[in-house]
C-alpha cells in the first residue's frame, strides 16, 4: 500500500442504479480522506441523471447502446490521461474491456471470490475479501485499500428545488405515505399486481395514502394497470410520469417504499426511508437495504431448498435464484405483516388486523 496521497482517482462502475447509489458513501469517504484529489467517474448514461451533480466530482458518460461509437468516443476523453488510481469496480465484461483504455499506476480491482470475465487480468492489486457481507461492504472495502478511515455510510445524493417541489405537490400536506416501485429490470424479482393491490387496499383501511412509480417501459405501464385493475383504495399513479430525480424527492417525503430488489429499494434506503423489500430470488442480506432489513419479506432460504435443494449456507455468495414462479413463495400475509409492523413501529395508527389475507 503507497503512503502517497492520490492527486488523481478514476472510479469506473457503469451501473446500475441500485451498485451506484453503494458507491456513493465511498466518494464521500475518498473526498474527505484526500480534499485535493481529482475524482473522475466513468459511468452509465442513465445512472449519471441520478447521481451526476454529486459535488466534486468529474463524470464521463458511457452508453453502452451507442455500441461501438461509444468505446471510441471514450477513448477520445481519456486519450492523453493518466490517473494514479483506477477503481476497477465492475466485474462484467464490457467494463473490464474498458478498463483497457483507462491508464494508471495503480489498478485495484475485487477479491477472486468476486471476479469473472478476465477481471484479474485487468488490476494488479485486489481488495480484501469481506466474505459474505452486504455489496456495499464490498465497495467499501476499496476505500480500505486506500488507507481511508472507514465511516458511516453517508449519501447526500443533491435535490434540486424543483425535484422537492414536485414532491410536494405530488403529495401534498402529512398524511402517511406508502409509495409503491413494483418492477425491477430482471423480471423474476417481481412480485404479482394483486399482491401489491391488495397492499395497498390493506395501507388504504389504515389511513395511508398510495403512490405507484415506474419507469416508461410497457413492461412497467402493464404491471401499474394490472395493479390499478386489482385495487379498490385509491391509487396515485405516477409511472412513466417522473424523472429518477423526482423518484427520490418522492421516496424522502414517503413513509414507506415496497418494491423488489431494484434500484428504487436502496435510492429509498439513499434518503432514510424504510423499505419492505421483497425478496425471494436475491438475498436480503446481499443487496438488501443496506441501513434497515427490519421490515423485509426473505423467502431466499425457501427458494433455495425449493429450486436447488441446498441451504443458503451452501450457495455462493450472491447466487441469484430466479426461477419462474420463485416470487409466488412471498404471500400477502408475509407483506401485510410486513406493513403491519412498520405502522406499529411508527406508533401512527391502529392496524386492522381482522383483515384476511388473500
């Protein structure tokens, strides 16, 4: 590990939305640790419009549907640069081949456990391996190699006053708000439009008023019609409507986020608001909302002796069980019971719990 302090760091982590929301508190850890360092960030076309006004630091857009123009349009930012540090921190395949035109002394990528696709062949120091731990620990731990003071995690992602604005007159005064992101971009995370309707009937009878988010595909409209079709209680439907700014002005002023394992779930964790993840093809305790898992709904372990046989202690670390069918293993009841105990926690209303679960 060099004493010298770095005049010039490079992060490379492409996406998606969720990994780079992880990132976040370590570019908060590396500007405090050295104040005069210049940050360069290489980073995907859709998650800079999240995270791209982050103070102090110099972004270069890649997108990766531009094909080929685009590597050669990368080539051209960084022909002539030389940074002391890369952070080669994706694994994937297109990112280690970028990693290619990036130059640096230091190249410092994951542990073995955590590399694929040629990713030893573009680093020559790794990080410590932090085991079976939380991804964000795992991105933490490049701040260790370093020599950067570890710390609490802090995101401070910036809100324009326009974005608070827009959450504001979305919902309007103080009532409890539960706020719904029911798709993630790999299909089989995803939940069914009558659970989530009947949550929200369920938040609906306890004074909480529904809001449904989404992103502009028809994958996305056709579950929020589904929902829609399925609930009785009123539904505010935003999706298509918002920007990823305006989503997380919108998860800081809602009480609570239910949604599957999505970037949606750990921009909420970003700005403190409690989430019921949904989780049965992932593993709560691997990508998760990093803060509080308190009110999460795990059905991993029952996956994995369902679909693999085997116990979660046999799998490895970060093995994704996305089989079809395998979010039917979540019920209303384990959601409704989800919620229920959030409200309790909260001490804001008396939960009805004469309900049946369907």
């Amino acid at each position: 590990m060099s004493a010298a302090k770095p005049a010039s760091i490079c992060i490379l982590r492409l996406s998606a939305l969720g990994d780079v929301t992880h990132v976040v508190p370590l570019v908060h850890r590396l500007q405090a640790a050295f104040p005069d360092c210049r940050l360069t960030w290489i980073i995907g076309k859709l998650e800079h419009k999240l995270i791209g006004d982050l103070p102090g630091v110099e972004f270069i857009v890649f997108d990766k549907r531009e094909g080929w123009s685009g590597v050669a349009q990368l080539r051209r930012q960084l022909d002539g640069r030389r940074f002391d540090v890369l952070l080669q921190m994706q694994v994937a395949a297109r990112a280690n081949l970028l990693s290619c035109l990036i130059r640096a002394k230091r190249r410092i990528g994951y542990d073995r456990s955590r590399s694929k696709d040629l990713h030893g062949l573009m680093i020559n120091e790794r990080i410590a391996d932090v085991g079976r731990r939380h991804v964000l620990d795992a991105m933490a731990a490049f701040g260790d190699a370093l020599g950067v003071a570890s710390s609490a995690p802090r995101w401070d992602i910036p809100l324009s006053p326009d974005d608070i604005r827009f959450a504001e007159q979305t919902l309007p005064g103080s009532q409890p708000t539960l706020l719904i992101s029911p798709c993630s971009s790999h299909v089989r995370r995803n939940w069914h439009a009558a659970g989530y309707a009947a949550v929200a009937d369920h938040a609906h009878r306890q004074g909480y008023r529904v809001l449904l988010c989404g992103g502009r595909s028809q994958l996305e409209r056709e579950m929020a019609d589904a929902i829609l079709q399925h609930a009785e209680a009123p539904v505010i439907d935003i999706v298509g409507k918002d920007t990823l700014k305006q989503l997380l002005a919108l998860t800081q002023r809602a009480d609570l986020v239910l949604t599957p394992d999505s970037g949606p779930m750990h921009m909420a964790n970003a700005v403190g608001t409690a989430v019921i993840g949904l989780h049965a093809a992932s593993n709560p305790q691997r990508s998760g909302p990093y803060s509080d898992t308190r009110y999460c709904v795990d059905r991993y372990p029952h996956a994995a002796e369902k679909f693999l046989g085997k116990s979660v202690s046999q799998l490895p670390w970060g093995k994704k069980i996305e089989f079809e069918g395998v979010m039917d293993l979540i019920s209303i009841e384990d959601v409704v019971k989800a919620f229920d105990r959030f409200v309790a926690a909260q001490g804001k209303s008396h939960v009805d719990t004469s309900e049946p679960a369907k």
